[in-house]
C-alpha cells in the first residue's frame, strides 16, 4: 500500500488492515483533528510527503472519529506522527514541524535493522551486462539505499552504481568453525562469493575458500534468509544477527522489527551467493 494515496483509518479494522497491507515498508499515522488548527496547516506538507514517498504507507487517523486507535496509540496532542514499520512504533513526535517531519522519515530508514548502512564495504559480484561486468571482484561502498527501487547506491572509486542487493556481498569479519580445515578458531575476513553457498575469506596471507555453515558472522551482521523448509515463510528476507546462541548451533535472527528467530549456520548468508 502506497503510492502517493493517504489512507483514512476511521476504525480500528480499517487500521489494522493497513498495518498489514503495508507489508514490509515503513508506516507513518498522522493522528489529526479537524478542530486542530496546525493539523490544517500540516495536512498539505503531508500529503506532498505522501507523493514523494509512495513506497512509503501515509494513512491518517481523526482521534474523534477513532478513539479507539487514538488510546491504543496513547495520543494525546494533535497533530502526532507516529512512525511504524511491521506494526511496531519506531518513533513519534508531535507538533506541526515539516524538517522534523522529513528528518524522522529519513532516519528511520537509515536506521533499518535489514539494510546496510551507508559506509558499508560491499563486494560486487554477478553483474552480467557489458558495460558493468568489470566492476565484479570490486569493493566498494555503500552510499544510501533507494527504498523505491531496492537498489544501494555504491561508490566505486570513479563510478557510482545502482545495485540489487543480489549483487553485494559485505566485507565482515568472520571466524572460522569447525570443518574449516587448519584455519578453524581463526578470524578471517568474507571478500567475496566462491559459489552457491560458499564464501572466500582472507585469513591472513591465505584466501580459502568455505561453506556458510563453517562460518560465524559477528553481531550485527545484515543476513539474508534461505533455503527454510519449517519457516519457509522467512525465505528471502533480510534480517540482523542478535547473538549466536551456542548451545542449540544458531543464529538468533531480527528477522521483522521486534521478531526474532533461531536458524541454522546453514540458512543465514552475508549476501546473496549465487
């Protein structure tokens, strides 16, 4: 849900439908009064928001038509923005401030527990056009992410490229796990894809190359999720590790804004390696 429309939630149901429909983009309640003079003097900052931003949910919530919403939320001032994303409030303020209006917007997406942030060392890998396949092996850095086109923009020295995250793996450091041969206990460093499921990391003055699960990922890594039968559901997804839980041999995963799950070695990837 999206594209340029606000949406007016004039119940709790109308609500709860739009928290799902806006799926995994962010969500921003603008709870409003018609009384309330700033609110009017807002509401057309908003809706130009609205169209800039159609990757994003805008929706609206009159506290005296839903005051069921409006407690829930613990509104108590108008107008209150309230930013969501997974049906989770990220943050809020209130007052009638379009800077402040935009800034959150774009912190909190600059914040996102699944992307990397900008300053992120990236290898390039899998391009296949002419023009770009010689940017492959290459490191680069993140300079932002375009939430409309789900592409990072990525500073290679002399060019700048728009990438699918298909075609990043970040440079992390990592430690070797048993199964990795001599190297195993050793701290090594992921610079690049050695095939489907399978890193090259540099450990030392060596380069090996290994399997996922001979790999442990620090926390705060930004993985990719696959190859889930049980939670098939979660294929696909970005998510951050939490912890490495010892005991059981998982990651715990933020898999969705305050969901967490344990996975196997074996599903949890630095990138997408194909």
């Amino acid at each position: 849900m999206g594209g340029g429309a606000i949406q007016e939630l004039p119940d709790a149901a109308s609500f709860h439908d739009c928290m799902l429909a806006a799926g995994d983009n962010f969500m921003i309640v603008d709870f409003t009064a018609k009384w309330c003079g700033p609110c009017k003097m807002i509401a057309p900052i908003f809706a130009k928001l609205a169209q800039q931003h159609p990757e994003v949910t805008f929706a609206k919530v009159d506290v005296d038509e839903n005051q069921e919403i409006a407690a829930r939320y613990k509104v108590r001032s108008m107008p209150t923005f309230q930013f969501m994303r997974h049906g989770k409030v990220l943050t809020s303020f209130g007052g009638a401030d379009e800077r402040k209006l935009r800034q959150t917007l774009e912190t909190v997406r600059e914040q996102a527990f699944d992307r990397w942030r900008r300053g992120t060392s990236v290898t390039v890998h899998g391009l296949q056009s002419a023009d770009h396949r010689r940017h492959n092996d290459t490191v680069g850095t993140v300079m932002g992410y375009d939430w409309a086109t789900g592409r990072y923009t990525v500073n290679l020295g002399d060019v700048n490229l728009a990438l699918r995250p298909a075609n990043l793996l970040p440079v992390v450091e990592c430690v070797l796990a048993e199964g990795a041969g001599a190297h195993a206990g050793k701290t090594g460093r992921i610079v690049g894809v050695a095939g489907p499921h399978r890193y090259r990391v540099k450990v030392g003055a060596d380069t090996v190359d290994v399997a996922v699960d001979q790999v442990r990922l620090p926390v705060g890594t930004v993985v990719y999720v696959d190859g889930l039968v049980g939670g098939a559901k979660y294929n696909g997804l970005y998510g951050r590790v939490d912890a490495f839980d010892d005991v059981q041999g998982r990651y715990v995963v933020q898999i969705r804004t305050e969901e967490q799950v344990k996975l196997k070695p074996a599903n949890v990837f630095a990138g997408q390696l194909k």
